[in-house]
C-alpha cells in the first residue's frame, strides 16, 4: 500500500488507505475513522416529499406525494400536513411569490428552506390560471426515511395483493435498535399469515439477530 501514499491529497485519502490496511487483518469491528478534515459549509435544500416533474409552461407537475405517516416527527410528509390538502396531478407555479417559470430549477429556490415555512402557489393546470391558491408548507432537510417508509409500504401491499392476504411482507434495515423496532412494528401483526417474507437486503448488519431469529 506504500505506492497509494504518493496519491494522498486529503485526510479522506489517507483514511482509505488506512482502512485497506485494516482489511488485510481479517477482523470484524475494526475501523478508522476522524483525523484533521476540513467541513465545507453545507446548505439544507428543502424537500417537499414528493417526485415533480417540469412542464413546457415552467410549472411542476406534483407526480407523486410521499404519503408518510404524519403521527411520527421522523416520518412527516409535507405536503400531507393537516389543512395542506395539495393533491398529486395539481401544479406548483410559484415558491415564495417567486414563479417557477424563471427558475432554472425549482430546488434552488428551496436552498436554507428546510424547516422554515415556505409558500408554495398551487394551481390546477400547468399554466397557473386554474384553482389557483397558496398554500404554507413546512420542507424537509432529508426525505430518505420517507422514501424508505414509501418502499416498505409498497412491498406490503404487492405480496398482501399477489397472495390473495395469504403472505405477509417486513424489511429489516439493520441488526440494531432500528431493525429491531421495525421487526416488533411489522412481524405481530401478521402473525395470523400463513407464509412471511422477511426482506434483508440491504441491512447494515448489528447484534440482535440472534434475538429475531
């Protein structure tokens, strides 16, 4: 590994290459992690939970919303927010009084806008002249376990549907606290199916599958 020090520019590098090292001892838990490394300034880029797609006229087509399930602070969906009442297929034309039709995307005028509310302009066509209202949303700073409660839920609902009810369907995401909560949340109350599909892919691994098995 002695060649790759030459190509060491940043603390990342060399932590790599201290990580490859590690990997030639054959032994689990064992990591490099830290050292002088310089942050840049991150700016949080609201999300709204939901795919959009632009239309000719410069508005965004509200495709599909992230249903969520807003009873959990973790799983809120913005635009699923009590008194919101933004349906899929309606129109965002305007962020903050700001039209969209000038952007050259409508995540820039999100940029810092996590957290804060924000006023979105809704229509019920593309050109903004129909049903038009605004309404205030709250963005998120990270949608990922909206997409992943999505997923999950979708599994769900395709073996329930396949199966005629007859198979259940949970995803552990990883051996530790989380997966064990999701396996409790998911497993008892399918206990009556007569088969279940226990989906691992994907799971960052932990100590407590001893206790799921």
């Amino acid at each position: 590994y002695e060649p790759l020090l030459d190509h060491v520019g940043h603390r990342n590098d060399l932590s790599y290459v201290i990580g490859e090292l590690i990997g030639e001892l054959n032994v689990g838990h064992a990591y490099v992690g830290g050292g002088d490394r310089t942050q840049p300034e991150r700016y949080r880029t609201g999300l709204l939970g939901a795919d959009l797609q632009r239309t000719i006229a410069g508005s965004y087509r509200i495709q599909n919303i992230l249903p969520g399930a807003n009873w959990s602070k973790e799983l809120r969906s913005p635009l699923m927010d009590v008194g919101v009442s933004i349906e899929e297929g309606q129109y965002i034309t305007a962020v903050n009084g700001q039209p969209t039709a000038d952007m050259r995307n409508i995540y820039a005028s999100l940029v810092g806008a996590a957290g804060t509310p924000t006023t979105l302009t809704i229509a019920e066509d593309a050109d903004g002249e129909k049903g038009v209202r605004q309404v205030v949303v709250k963005p998120l700073s990270d949608e990922s376990d909206l997409r992943y409660h999505a997923w999950v839920q979708e599994r769900m609902r395709m073996a329930d549907e396949l199966s005629d009810s007859e198979v259940g369907y949970l995803h552990i995401p990883d051996m530790v606290q989380n997966g064990l909560s999701q396996f409790a949340r998911y497993f008892y109350p399918q206990l009556e199916k007569e088969a279940l599909i226990i989906d691992v892919r994907g799971n960052g691994g932990g100590n407590v599958s001893p206790m799921i098995i």
